[in-house]
C-alpha cells in the first residue's frame, strides 16, 4: 500500500526532501546485511509505499509539495532531480509569490480556501496513482504561517475527502527560545484543529534534534540541514520496511494502519515521539560494535526517563513500584519524573535480530492500567540493517513526554493572550477570540488526560 505525502511550509518541503532522500539512500545501500533476494524485496516494498516508476526508470515520490512562496519548492524540485537518483513528479509542486508571514490566521482563513481546489486536485492525482493508498503523511511546522495554518486546513480537508485513509502529522515542535514572536499562538492554533482532524501526530522538538547533532553527531556549527537529516533518519527507520510477524519473510503493507492500530487505542491520546539508538557520525561508526542488550537497555531507560539520545541518561529512574497505593505512586512519579507509556513500539533492524531480547519493554509497571502489556507493547523487526548501522532500534511511544513542552507554550499562549497582545493580527483574518478559547479548552484537556495516566 502506498502513503501520499503532503509537505507543507519552508520547513515541511525542505524535510521531505531528505526524508525521500534517506528513504532512497537506505533502499538502495548495497550493505544491507542480508541475501540478494531479501534485499530487492525490502527495496520492492519501499518503492511501493514512497516511489511510482517514470518511463525512464527513476523513481518519482509520491509527494505534493505546498509553499505559499516559490523559492524553497523551486530548490527543492531541482534538488531531487539533479540528484539523479529519484525526483519529484513535474507537475507536483504548488506555489503562491506572497508568504503568510508567520500568521496562522493567514494561511487557514486567506491562503486555504482561496488555494483548496488546486491543491486537492494535486493531491487526487497523486492519490489516482496508488493502486492501494495506506493514507497521508503531512509533514510542517507548527511555529510559522504556511506549514501551520494552511497546514492545518488541509488536514481538515483530507479528513472529509478521504474519510476512511490514515492522515499523520509529522510536525516539527518550535525552539524554546523561539523565533518567532506569535509562534506559541500559532503552536496552540495547530496542534487544537490537528487534534480534531488527524489520526496521530508524530511530534519531533527542534530542541532535542539540535541536543543530537551537537552531542552524538558532533557537528560544531549546527545548519537547518543537519537538523533535517537527523529527522529523516528517525522517520526513515519508522517507514522502511519490517517483517509483518514472528518468523514471517513478508513484508508488512500497510505501516500507516499498523503504526496507528499499535500506537493509538484511544483518540484522546495521539501524540507520538521517536527515539533511535545509536545514532552517530560516520567517523565513530567504524570504531563503535553494539549489542541487543545494551541497545535496548538504553533504549528503555530513555524511554522510562523521557530522554530524547542515549547521552545523559538518568539512571535514577524507575517504574513505579506496582501494588503501591495510588497515592504513593503520584508522589513518587512526581518526584522521579517517570515516564508512564500507553503504547510502545519498539523496530529493531540488523543482525541476529531474533536473538534480541524484549522483556524489559513488556513490564507492567511502564503502561496504564487500562491495557495490558501485550496490547501496548509492539514489536517489528528485520535483519535487514538500516542506513550503515549494523544493529539499530527505534521506539515510537505514546507517552507523557510531552506534558511539559506542551504545558510550557499553552502557558506562555495565554499570558499573552490575557494582556491580548497580537490578537488583532488574528482577528483581521477572521479567527475570533472564542477559537482561541476553544483551543486553550481543547489543549488543557489534553495535558490533563495524558497527566493523569
């Protein structure tokens, strides 16, 4: 089954670009660690989620690509196409000459319905030419104007048109420090209309991605490219291909049904984070051997301690001790900062991958006492390695690692929203005080059901 994806915004567009790039790279990368024919099936199955074939034989993505001004897509096609390894379709970019200027209001109420039926009509062509489609990846930010706001009202276009399709966000949560004024209104704008029309959010922080590429990659002067390929890795060891079950050679064919069948039981609950280990720069690769067991070691304890990279782990945290009274065991998370899940997904690639061992994953004590472990625990595997790295494992969680982050911009949102400063900015576009509202209501309820699991 195929995945359409919608990318949205500067910052939607530019990682796209290095997503399909991974993806290809990873396809077609001749160390695979595995036989001759489970390669080509592995690069069969990437192709028919990402790629359709052209008539002379290089692989188009399945994307529309959305900016409200030409610049970034114009780079973006000539990028993919003088790569000479797989392109863009021609006729799948769509741009304005007049940005929305950082103003959610702009994007969802001026550039959306002015700009829908073009778009929607991109997106059914690419749509016609899945013989089966799994559903949609949009991938934008939640800080500026375009990705946001038009992102947004795509997103809720998708959900009536292709009701019964998976759509994903892929959103790209702001730096802390900021650079944009509004960016919390904008956050909180995003995220309320995405929880009412997405199956599930794929949240990356700008802040953590940037911690990675300083401490494990060792890059010293830090670009939005580096960024970029830092994600795509993540997200490419999510999508590339896994076997559908225990001692089974097929590959699974719908990755965006699974992901959400495992991940989402519920739709109060569908924001989800990604953690991969190891992840380092080529250098120390070559110097570097790991085993399953000190993979997932550190892959639960960053998961249980809601760190985001291997370095600077805290050790001093553990699962609550079951058969605690409720009480006690509040306190005691408070206290530790314990990371309770309601589902985890664990992806190992590599060598002697049925010789890992997952029990640390299937503890109780890490979920909600509404599901049972079985149920939120979830494992995909193949031996076939992943972009260089001989063993490697990505967790895609359902988690409380984002109560804070999101407590932190709902809160700084309305301190400015109470003093109503910038407001008119929004108002002029017909976003009145009561969506705000509506939205700060929708986002409290949020951090208070994923707080009170």
């Amino acid at each position: 089954m195929s995945i359409v994806t919608v990318q949205l915004g500067q910052c939607g567009n530019q990682i796209g670009f290095e997503v399909f790039d991974a993806l290809f790279s990873d396809s077609h990368c001749p160390q695979g660690l595995c036989s001759k024919r489970e390669n080509e099936a592995y690069q069969a199955s990437c192709k028919e989620r990402f790629f359709s074939e052209e008539e002379n034989g290089v692989p188009v993505a399945r994307a529309v690509l959305v900016d409200m001004e030409p610049k970034v897509i114009n780079q973006t096609l000539l990028k993919a196409a003088e790569s000479g390894r797989w392109k863009y379709g021609q006729h799948s970019g769509f741009c304005q000459k007049q940005g929305s200027g950082n103003n959610w209001a702009y994007g969802y109420s001026v550039h959306g319905p002015r700009h829908e039926e073009s778009i929607m009509n991109l997106i059914r062509k690419e749509v016609e030419k899945c013989d089966s489609l799994s559903g949609f990846f949009i991938i934008m930010s939640m800080a500026g104007g375009t990705g946001s706001g038009l992102g947004a009202f795509v997103t809720q276009n998708l959900r009536d048109q292709y009701s019964s399709s998976l759509k994903m966000n892929q959103i790209i949560w702001p730096y802390g420090t900021g650079e944009v004024i509004v960016q919390n209104y904008n956050s909180v704008l995003t995220l309320s209309h995405l929880y009412r029309s997405s199956d599930a959010l794929l949240v990356h922080e700008n802040d953590a991605v940037h911690k990675i590429c300083a401490k494990l990659m060792n890059i010293k002067h830090i670009s939005f490219r580096d960024i970029n390929q830092v994600l795509a890795h993540q997200l490419g060891s999510v999508f590339q291909p896994t076997y559908t079950g225990e001692g089974s050679f097929h590959y699974r064919r719908n990755p965006l049904g699974d992901l959400m069948e495992n991940l989402v039981p519920h739709p109060e609950f569908k924001m989800l984070g990604v953690r991969n280990i190891p992840q380092m720069s080529e250098n120390s690769l070559a110097y570097s051997t790991f085993t399953w067991a000190g993979l997932l070691k550190h892959l639960r304890q960053m998961l249980i301690s809601n760190a985001k990279m291997e370095e600077g782990i805290d050790w001093q945290v553990q699962p609550p001790l079951l058969g605690l009274p409720t009480l006690g065991k509040m306190s005691l998370n408070k206290e530790l900062h314990f990371n309770t899940s309601i589902a985890n997904l664990v992806i190992l690639r590599g060598k002697d991958v049925h010789s890992a061992d997952l029990g640390g994953f299937k503890d109780p004590a890490l979920y909600t006492s509404w599901l049972a472990p079985d149920d939120a625990f979830n494992l995909w595997k193949t031996q076939r390695a992943f972009s260089k790295y001989e063993k490697s494992a990505a967790l895609v969680s359902n988690s409380q690692f984002l109560v804070k982050p999101l407590d932190v911009i709902v809160g700084k949102a309305w301190n400015m929203f109470a003093s109503k400063a910038y407001i008119h900015q929004y108002t002029k576009f017909g976003i009145e005080e009561e969506d705000f509202l509506d939205s700060f209501t929708l986002l409290e309820q949020v951090v208070a059901s994923y707080r009170n699991l």
